[in-house]
C-alpha cells in the first residue's frame, strides 16, 4: 500500500485537465435538486470507461464500489460522498462556463465535491487495479443536498450506506485559501429547520382592537419574544438561532388583518438540544399568544441535523491533507450555522468532513449561495488527493 504522497500526486497528474473539463462542463449544465439527470449521467460513464460498474440509484445519483468487499477484507467499506445538486440561482461568475441554464448555477460549489470524489475515485481504482487498495471504497454521489431535508435520506433508503464503516467529504470554503483544508472535531455545522407561526383572528378596525383579536400585535410578540425563550430554556452553549425571514399580515393601514404569518429558520449546533428545541419553540409560541384572543397554527418542518466530526476520522483527513499537501496545509475551520445533509451520514456511521479552500491567495473572497461564486479550480486536486489519501489510510488493518 502507497504511504506516502509520492505515489498518488504522479497518478493524479494525467487526470488533472480531465477533470477541470468536467467539472466546468457541470458547471455550465447545472440541475436541481432530483433533476441531475445528466450530471449522473456523466459521473456514471467516467466511472464505466475507468472499468468500474457505478449502480444507479432511485431517480438520480449512483454509487460505485472500489475494491475488495468485508467478505474478502473482512473490514467494511470507506465511503466518499459527493453532492450533484445545483442551485436556484442566477449564475453571474463570467466566465467561459457560466451557466447555460437561466436561474439555476453550482453556487454552493458541489460541481468541485462531484469532481473531487470522481477525481479520488479514479486514483482508488488505479491502485485497485494494482492490488495496493487494502479495503474497499463506495463512491456516493447523491442527489438533493439543498433540498431539506436532504437527498443523503434517499441514499440511506436505498442502501447506499449498506457495508460502509466510516465516511468523508469536503465542502467548499471560499473564506479558506486553496491548498488548505478546515477541519474540527464535533459538530461544524447547524441544524437548520423551517419553522411557520399562522395566527388568526376576527379581524376589524385599527379604532377598536380591543373588540377584536390583534393580529399583527401577537405576531410581534412571536417575532421579539420567543427568540428570547428560546435563548433561556436550551442551553446557550448549543448554539440555538431563530431568524425570521419572512412576515406577512393585512393590506391597509388602518384594518387589523384576520390572519397573519411568520417563517424563519431554527438553527442549533447541538443534537441534544435540537431534539428539545422542537417542543420548546411551540410552547413558548403558544403561551406567547395566549393574551390576545386568537388562534395559532405552529408547523415545524424538521430538516437535519448538525455535522458532527468524529475524532478519529477527523485526524484522518487531517493526516490525509499533511501527506498529500503538506505542512501547514491544515487550519481549524469555525462552527458555521448553516445546514449540510452529509449529518444524516453520520447518524448512521462514524465519519468527518472538512472545508476546502477555494480562494485564490491574494483574492477576492466570495461566498457560497451567491451567483458570483468563482473557485480557484487547483482545490479540485486537492479534494481528490485528500479524499483518496483519507480512504487509504481509514481502510488500514
């Protein structure tokens, strides 16, 4: 078995313009999520051309096996996970490969994660081929990440984690110079759920609300008091959000609606406390209300969980990236409050992703969900060496 980087930087180097060609042909061919038809498309025909046999799942994505199984190895396989979903967001990175489609762009970056694990995939299967893959690897590239509560659940439903023992991905991090990975142990995202307040009344003129239940008055109360609730009855140490993003009621200035409503998202860095906060963001909604003469309808759209790295898989990728990148090529990356789908993974198996750095050194710093998205495209072989280097030494006796 290959120990050191000498022998996957050379097996990467005649894939390199191949793979910045894919990727940028995703780029301008970008689909939704559960629309990656032909993104799956091209992944599966790669795969079939390097002599692999990718199974196609339910509706789009697939996985690919590399490798000697437990029945041979006696240990389970390690699984690298890719994204293939594209955003609703209009691309305006101006370059070459912009987009083709109106309103739709790899804003998130998952065209460089499809890319990395296919790059990682064919650097396994050389070293299969030569008998120097010592267990087996499963190739996941999933559809919907974007799409709450997230596409890795049709992975797990159709087997895709069936003989897995550990997983790993990467995430794009255009705050993160490239030739670096982030990593941390515990959790390095939120979770992120959806959460809608509905309230109803009788309606009736802004002169006498004392005759009529005030809408618009305990939907204020909702938006400014319950984050406030929140932020005492669950540990303030799980990092517990509520952000509202968006509130509607009535349609003059001197009538009290009969119905008003208020989204936002409800965020927690600590699965414990994201199992409680459910009940507690709907009592303190309910008891907020109780004053006013009104109804309330509250629905609480679970999404996923937090990311939550394990130690020992976490110092693997961070040995990876030392052997293939170098010294210092490892920072601690910050708790982010956004969602990632790869959790729904790791309720399942042990398993650690980390953030690749994507900002050219020196440059301009984007960020992610914004149509403006430009990558420094050299994270695309750091993703595959880590990714490669991380499953070889995760399937070590």
């Amino acid at each position: 078995m290959p120990d050191d980087r000498s022998d996957l930087i050379p097996r990467l180097a005649p894939l390199h313009d191949e793979l910045i060609e894919i990727r940028r042909d995703l780029h301008a061919h970008p689909e939704l999520g559960r629309t990656e038809q032909r993104t799956t498309k091209v992944v599966a025909d790669r795969l079939r051309a390097a002599g692999l046999e990718p199974r196609l799942l339910p509706g789009t994505g697939l996985v690919c096996d590399i490798g000697p199984g437990a029945v041979t190895t006696g240990r389970r396989r390690i699984a690298l996970r890719a994204d293939l979903d594209a955003l609703p967001v209009q691309d305006h990175c101006g370059t070459a490969w912009t987009s083709t489609v109106p309103g739709v762009a790899h804003a998130c970056g998952h065209d460089v994660h499809t890319v990395g694990v296919l790059g990682a995939g064919l650097l396994l299967a050389q070293l299969a081929e030569a008998g120097d893959l010592p267990t087996g690897v499963r190739l996941i590239f999933q559809p919907a990440e974007e799409v709450q509560p997230g596409g890795a659940l049709d992975v797990i439903a159709a087997g895709g984690l069936d003989g897995v023992g550990r997983i790993f991905g990467v995430h794009c991090d255009p705050k993160t110079d490239v030739g670096h990975v982030g990593t941390r142990i515990g959790p390095i995202t939120s979770a992120s759920d959806e959460v809608t307040v509905t309230i109803t009344g009788d309606g009736g003129h802004t002169s006498r609300p004392h005759l009529t239940g005030d809408v618009v008055f305990a939907l204020g109360q909702v938006i400014t008091g319950v984050p406030a609730v929140l932020g005492r009855r669950l540990d303030p140490r799980s990092g517990v959000n509520l952000t509202w993003g968006m509130v509607q009621a009535g349609t003059a200035h001197n009538a009290i609606p009969s119905t008003g409503t208020v989204r936002g998202t409800l965020r927690c860095l600590d699965v414990r406390a994201w199992e409680l906060a459910s009940r507690v963001f709907h009592d303190a909604v309910v008891q907020m209300v109780a004053p006013f003469d009104v109804e309330v309808e509250v629905r609480h759209q679970r999404g996923v969980p937090p990311v939550e790295n394990d130690a020992r898989s976490t110092g693997i990728l961070e040995a990876a990236a030392l052997d293939v990148i170098g010294e210092d090529s490892v920072v601690l990356t910050e708790q982010s409050l956004g969602g990632e789908d790869f959790a729904w993974y790791l309720t399942k198996v042990p398993g650690a992703m980390a953030r690749l750095g994507t900002r050219t050194p020196g440059g301009h710093t984007y960020d992610i969900h914004q149509g403006d998205l430009v990558v420094d495209e050299r994270a695309i072989d750091v993703a595959a060496l880590v990714l490669a280097r991380a499953a070889l030494l995760a399937g070590r006796p």
